[in-house]
C-alpha cells in the first residue's frame, strides 16, 4: 500500500469566462506589474481579495477577468496598473497556501500574463477584441485568435533500488537539490524529451518509464508532467551551464529537497513510500 497520497485534482472548481448578474460571494486574485498582492490571515496563510474588500481597490485602473466559481466563491483575475498594498512574487507564496489555493494564483497569473501578452495580433500588429464567450483574443484585421498557450514538460525522479538521482540547478538556493526537468520542443513525444533532457544534464540513460501525474507551474505558464524513470545506465556528466551538481542519494539520508508545494517533491515522497520511507 502506498503511504503517499498525490495531491487530489480539484473537482469544486468550475471554469467560466462570462460572469453570472448576480454575484454575492467573491474571491479577487490581483495582481499588479507581475506581483500579487499580499494578504495573509492569522495563520500567515495567504488570502484572496473578497467581495467585502474591494471597493478598497476601486477608483484604480483594472481589468478583471472572471475565471469562474470555486465552492461558492466567484473567481477573478485583476491587474491593476498601480496598488498602495503589499505585493509579492509569486515563489513568495510558497508554503503559504495549500495546493488548491496555490493552483488557483497559478491560474489567475497566466490569464492575467496571456491577456497583457496579447493586446495586439502577433501576426499583423492590430489591436486584439477579446472574445465574448471564449478566453481568446481575436484579430478583427486577420482573424487570429489567440488563446493562452501553455509550455508542456517532463520532470522526472530517477531510481536505482534504494538510491535516487538529484541535481542542483545553477539556478536553485544554495544546498537545494530536486529532480530534472526539461520542456518539450517541438516535434518531440513527452518520453523523447525525457530521455533527451535526462541525457543532457546528468549524462545517465533511463528506462521504464512510468508517468505519475501532473502540475500546472505558472513559472511562467508550464504544465509539468511526472513520471519516475529507472536508471539503465552511463555515469553522471553534469551540464556545464545548467547543473551545478547532481548525485545519487540514498533514501535515508537525502539533501534539501523542495517543499510539498511542488511536483518534485510529489515525485520523491512517492518513490519513497513505494519503499516503505516516510520523511
Ligand atoms: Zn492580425
């Protein structure tokens, strides 16, 4: 029996474009110059605008997008171009949401980017229309229309037995190690990219591979797809310009990994409780 539980999809959540007339309850994602704004509760957990707050943010410039309803709450996503509270990045919510909560600024950010990336055709320089019933922006001039797009990748825990491979991007805090990632180019299947971007960093070939599932990663508009792949191979040869460092660690003693907020952790706590470790 597995001791990990892979976090639940979110089943409450019911996407929309066009707002209902009436709305009496409401949760505002804003965001302003790529920030969030910054609202904790008592618990140092982050918190949405609701409807009872903005009138506090009226009399700013704003769009709003409706995303749709959670629960009973109505969803928004705002950008204003200027804001007197507390804002954040977006890593600054890190262990202060849950994973639905985290999932639903992931959301409200790319729709907010794809909208401020999208106000002219990209083809003919036109003003965009937004769509009326469709989260799309349309060109009047040549009919393009243009939809967010998302960046699909693999991320991947590589297992020998009782060890797994991590790697320290150049990017990453000092000491944190995690598992490899790569985007999908064009042309490529999900398990070419694997192979190819295991190949790239640490060297190594894999084998056998075994999808576990998936994470939207608004850093900026990824969609992370999980699997765990089984060493068949090669000695570790990092990527000069990408990984600082990359090793195999045994299960009982691994390093700094990411908090359970992300994928990767996902990846090794289930690796880890299909042997019976819990951390
Ligand atoms: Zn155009």
């Amino acid at each position: 029996m597995s001791l990990f539980v892979w976090p639940e999809s979110n089943r409450e959540f019911v996407a929309g474009v066009v707002p209902p007339e009436d709305i009496d309850s409401a949760w505002y994602f804003v965001f302003c110059r790529g920030e969030i704004l910054l609202r904790l509760d008592a618990d140092e957990q982050f918190m949405p605008l609701t409807h009872q707050d903005w009138p506090l943010l009226e009399g700013h410039d704003h769009v709003s997008h409706y995303m749709g309803r959670l629960g009973d709450k109505h969803c928004f996503a705002v950008e204003m171009s200027t804001i007197e509270e507390e804002t954040a990045p977006l890593s600054g919510l890190f262990g202060r949401t849950d994973n639905l909560m985290f999932s639903m600024v992931g959301r409200a950010v790319q729709i907010v980017d794809w909208y401020r990336a999208h106000k002219y055709c990209g083809r003919c320089g036109a003003p965009n229309l937004t769509h009326d019933r469709d989260r799309a922006m349309i060109c009047e001039r040549c009919g393009i229309h243009a939809y967010p797009r998302l960046s699909p990748s693999i991320i991947v825990l590589i297992h020998r037995d009782d060890q797994v491979l991590l790697a320290r991007n150049r990017r990453f805090p000092e000491g944190r190690y995690s598992t490899l990632a790569g985007f999908v180019e064009p042309g490529e299947s999900v398990e070419e990219t694997l192979i190819r971007e295991v190949n790239e960093e640490v060297g190594v070939d894999v084998g056998h591979l075994a999808y576990q599932g998936s994470q939207s990663w608004p850093f900026p508009n990824s969609l992370m797809l999980g699997f765990h792949a089984e060493y068949a191979g090669g000695d570790i040869v990092c990527q000069d310009d990408e990984i600082a460092d990359a090793a195999w660690f045994s299960l009982e003693e691994l390093p700094n990994i990411p908090g359970r907020y992300a994928i990767s952790r996902w990846l090794i706590d289930g690796y880890l409780s299909t042997k019976g470790v819990v951390i």
